[in-house]
C-alpha cells in the first residue's frame, strides 16, 4: 500500500507541470487568494468497508442496501473503497495533490455502542486520520451524521422518536471530547433535507419510509439533534468551527405565468427554506405546509430557539437546478428542460444557479454566517484508458461552478473554501458503484486509485497559487 501511495504521488509530480490547462481561474478571480480553502470531501459508508469489523455496529445503511431492489445492482457499501485499510495511501494521495483541506465523517456505529459507550477502537481509527491529515497540514472538516444512522436507533424510531435528538447530542459529546485538537471545523449533520425527504418522505433512501408527516417530523429531530450539539461542541472544543451542511437546490419556473412562479418559489422553500429558515429565523416557513397540508412537526417549547443557536460557518452543498411548473394543486411538478447539459446522475448543469442562490441567501437571512461550499461535483461514466482518466466534463464543470462562486464573493458572499465532491469514485447511495462522482477513480475489483485529470488540474493551480509571493 505505502508503494501504491508513492507511484501515485509521483506520477502527480510528474505530469503537474506538462499538463495543458482548461482549468486554472482567470488572474483577477477570488480563488487565487490564498486564504481561500480548497479541499475534497467524503463520507464515511461510501468509502471506508471493513463493516464487521472493530466492534461496528450495523447501519441503517447496511439493512437497507441488503434489502433486493433499494440499490442498484445489488450494491452495498461492505467494502466500498476499503478506506478503513487504506487510509494512510489515501491521506497521502491527498497530500500529493496539494488539497488543503479535508471533509470526513465519523460513523456513528463504529464509534458509540447501543449502551453510549465508546468503541476504542472504531475511535482510534478517526484518531490516527485525523493525527496524520494535521501532520500534513491538512484542515479537517468532520461531519459526525452523514446519514449511516446505528440500526439499533432505527429500531426505537429512528429520527421519528424524539430521544434520538438526545442520543446524538450524547454522541457529539463523545466525539469532542476524543477528538478536540484534531479538528479544525465540525459540522454536526450532512444534508438533513435527504436524511428527513428522501428517508423518511418518499423511502428512497435508508431507512425507507415514504409519508410527509414522518418528513417533517424527522426534520423537527434532526435539526433539534443539531441544536442540542452546538453548545456541546462549543463546550468541548472551543477553538474549532462548528456548523452544519445543507444542500441547497435551485428552481425556476417553466413560464412568467403567476403559478409558475408560484411553483418554483415553493420547490425553493421545500428544498431550502425548510432548513435554512428555522436554523437562521428560528421558524419553519409556513408556506411549506400550504405544499402538505397538515404535516406541521411536533414542536415543543424552546426547540426553535435551540435549533436556530449561531452558527460559525454554514456548508452549502450544490449540484443542479429543476426547472418546475405548478402542478394545478397546491405543488409543484418538474418540468425537465430540453437539450441542456446533464450529469451522468440526470442532473442539469447550471453552474448559475449556485451564484444565485448564495446571493439570494445574503439578501434573506442578515445574520448568514461565514459560508463553505461543501459539496461540488458531478458524476460521470468514467473509464481508466492506457492509465489515464480524461473526465473533459468534470475539468469544465468544476471550472464554471468554481466562476460562479467567484462572482458570489464579489457580490459580496462571504464564502471561505470550497470542497470537491468527492475525492474518489465511492458508493453512491441508491446508485451504488456506477455513478462516479469523484476526481480519483477506484477501480473496484483491484482498489487501484487512478488520478483523474481534473485532480492533476486542481493540484496544478495548487501548486501554482502556493508558489505566488
Ligand atoms: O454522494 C452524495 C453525498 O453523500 C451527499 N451529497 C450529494 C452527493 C452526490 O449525490
């Protein structure tokens, strides 16, 4: 493995300065300022494996991979990228790279057992990363809930039953207390729009449940997770960032028509506003349930205010825009454009859209903190040929994505850093191994890592902006 990690290093070194660049931003963009953090982020499922091993517990995520027809092909994150054995490579591919920053989760089974104790060893693995990124001088961005709930929680209610809120509080209290000094942001839950909407409203991801009322309530319970470990996180390790990731989707209206209008103001409020109101307004949008009548979450006194406790930095995870007509309803319906740009995933490509919903966000919410872009990316079919990935897709994408965020700043966003996803091809959730997302490819059956060459670009204008005086 430790030769694995030096081929890889010198085959970056070696191609870096030969390497013809559609990538590198223009000389007056925002990027080149050297405080402006730019890193690669992963997920714990998606990457690490070695599931049995080291006293993990199961995950919702396992039973739910397991279960014929939820994933494709069959697929399950078991062995995923063997990130578990793998990680001193993987940290050193990253430092090879130049990126300066690194966002991870810690999988909450392998770390905590049902009794709340801790799991040495499950710890000790986070422990020996997070020790080695900072040899590196790697900034480390954790994310402690991205999505691989312990199934014996599931069993109780999951994000249903209130007392989870509390489980993950005591969690976050763990992990600060291990791992204070270590980590330089942490961000409490990865989008909790998929973890409420996609596991508990329409059942397409883990656990599987498909009815708007658990929607919204499982929303109330993770934001209320998230509120109830801000202060912990505060207590335990007070020199770090703490915050939380949201994904963020842009809608347009299909026509001028007021329905349209209406339509793609209501698809913004079930995608943003649902998470972005209570945490910097302390209150859900009403409009949200005009969209599901009757769907209002239990709240009980004071959550608001624990949910909506400040923020240090606020993740913002982006990837494409619906183009949406009113549904004659109360709702919206997705209108897919013609003969525009997709992803591997389906999704459009519309880098504009992340420039202005950042800019939107700044007129909304005055006390907008500090914002990171935690998410970027795209997927595509991928191959490795005479031993070279040419992801042409990839390389413009994240050029464009990268302009728009440059314009953000200049309209006057306040945004710090920027984190590709992902770092390597991983599992992709209800899509498995086929969609491929990362700047690193991973061939599966061999766990050979190949530099991609939107990776060599990134670490090319590293490099570069790294030797500007
Ligand atoms: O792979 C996911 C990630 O886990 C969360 N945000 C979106 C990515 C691409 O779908």
């Amino acid at each position: 493995m430790a030769n694995d990690a030096s081929a890889v290093s010198d085959a970056i070194s070696r191609n870096l300065d030969a390497l013809a660049d559609p990538f590198t931003p223009p000389a007056d963009s925002t990027l080149w300022r050297k405080n402006f953090l730019l890193g690669a982020a992963t997920a714990s499922y998606q990457i690490e494996g070695a599931v049995n091993e080291d006293g993990r517990l199961p995950s919702i995520w396992d039973t739910f991979s397991a279960t014929p027809g939820k994933v494709l092909a069959g697929d399950t994150g078991a062995v995923a990228c063997d990130h578990y054995h793998r990680w001193e490579a993987d940290v050193e591919m990253l430092a090879s790279l130049g990126l300066e920053g690194y966002r991870l989760s810690i999988a909450w089974p392998r770390v905590m057992d049902a009794a709340g104790l801790p799991n040495r060893k499950g710890l000790d693995f986070y422990k020996r990363l997070l020790n080695r990124l900072k040899e590196k001088g790697i900034t480390t961005s954790v994310t402690l809930y991205h999505w691989d709930l312990p199934q014996h929680l599931e069993d109780r209610g999951g994000w249903l039953n209130r007392d989870t809120a509390y489980r993950f509080a005591d969690y976050a209290d763990l992990m600060s207390r291990d791992l204070a000094g270590t980590v330089d942001a942490w961000a409490t839950l990865n989008e909790p729009w998929c973890s409420a909407y996609l596991g508990y409203g329409n059942g397409h991801h883990a656990p599987g449940l498909a009815n708007d009322r658990f929607a919204t309530q499982a929303m109330h319970h993770l934001l209320l997770a998230h509120g109830l470990a801000i202060p912990v996180l505060r207590a335990n390790d007070p020199a770090s960032q703490k915050g939380i990731v949201a994904n963020i989707g842009r809608g347009t209206a299909n026509s001028d028509s007021a329905a349209d209008q209406r339509a793609a103001h209501l698809f913004e409020v079930q995608h943003n506003a649902w998470i972005l109101d209570p945490l910097l307004k302390g209150a859900y949008p009403q409009d949200l349930f005009e969209l599901w009548p009757g769907t209002e979450p239990l709240v009980l006194d004071g959550d608001m205010q624990t949910i909506s406790a400040p923020l240090d930095f606020l993740g913002i995870n982006y990837y494409f825009r619906t183009n949406v007509a009113s549904d004659g309803a109360h709702g919206f319906r997705d209108v897919p454009l013609e003969g525009v740009e997709r992803t591997q995933m389906g999704w459009e490509v519309y880098p504009d859209g992340l420039r202005d919903l950042l800019t939107g966000f700044k007129r909304t919410y005055h006390n907008l903190p500090p914002i990171y872009i935690t998410e970027n990316g795209m997927a595509s079919d991928d191959r490795v040929i005479d031993g070279h990935v040419d992801d042409t897709q990839r390389i413009s994408f994240l050029k464009r994505h990268l302009a728009a965020v440059d314009q953000a700043i200049k309209a006057g966003v306040d945004i710090r850093g920027y984190f590709l996803w992902s770092l390597m091809d991983n599992f992709e959730w209800a899509f498995g191994y086929e969609r491929r997302f990362g700047v690193v490819h991973i061939d599966y059956s061999t766990q050979k890592r190949t530099v991609k060459r939107s990776a060599e670009l990134v670490a090319k204008f590293l490099k570069e902006r790294k030797a500007r005086v």
